[in-house]
C-alpha cells in the first residue's frame, strides 16, 4: 500500500435484470478513488473475460476509457471483479462491456454506472 496510492471508495454490484438487456445504473460517489465493480456475467464460463470502460456521451462518439483482459470469475460466487479508479473519470456516464474471450458466438454483457 503506497501513500499516494488512491482510497478504496467502496464495492459495487452489476447485476442485469432477469426481464431485460440493461441494467440499473449504478451511482459511484463524487469522492474519488478505487472502486470495486463485482459483475455477474449472463454467460458463466471458465474461461478468462475482457471488460470495456466506455464512456457514454449524450453527442458524438463512445469514447474507450479503459480495458482488462485475462478476467476469471470467483468460483465461489461466479462474479468478475474490476477495480476502476474514479479519479481518471469525468462525471458522466459509463458502460463496462464484459466479453468471453473463448471464441463463440456468445454476446456481450452491458452494464451501466454513473459517476456524481
């Protein structure tokens, strides 16, 4: 643990809703620092995810903030944990976009946050 190294603000849980392909935003702090996504991925696999920080604009492009690769669920709880540092974010709103990386014909998971 460095001095400078940020805060952990806090874990959150990204779940999508049994009835449809969205999710309920997530609102994280307007303090800044290390947060802790947990995700429940729709296709479970033991294989490794990739997950996508976008940033969501009202006009104009998606911007790409971030991306992790080599994720595995916990086997205990099947989550995907990302941490993201909120420091690096503008206020606005994000989609995470977690991918199987085995080939398939499996589709994405999205799930929305905001951030104060």
């Amino acid at each position: 643990h460095h001095a400078n190294s940020s805060p952990r603000i806090g874990s959150y849980v990204l779940v999508r809703a049994r009835d449809s392909s969205s999710t309920a935003p997530v609102e994280l702090p307007a303090r800044r620092g290390i947060a802790q996504l947990r995700i429940l991925p729709a296709i479970l696999t033991d294989q490794s995810y990739t997950a996508r920080l976008i940033r969501l604009n009202a006009e104009g492009p998606r911007d790409t903030v971030g991306e992790a690769t080599g994720l595995l669920a916990n086997r205990s709880d099947l989550y995907v944990t990302v941490y993201v540092d909120t420091a690096a974010l503008m206020s606005g709103e994000y989609e995470i976009v977690l991918t199987p990386e085995a080939p398939s014909d499996s589709s994405s998971d999205h799930f929305m946050f905001r951030v104060q």
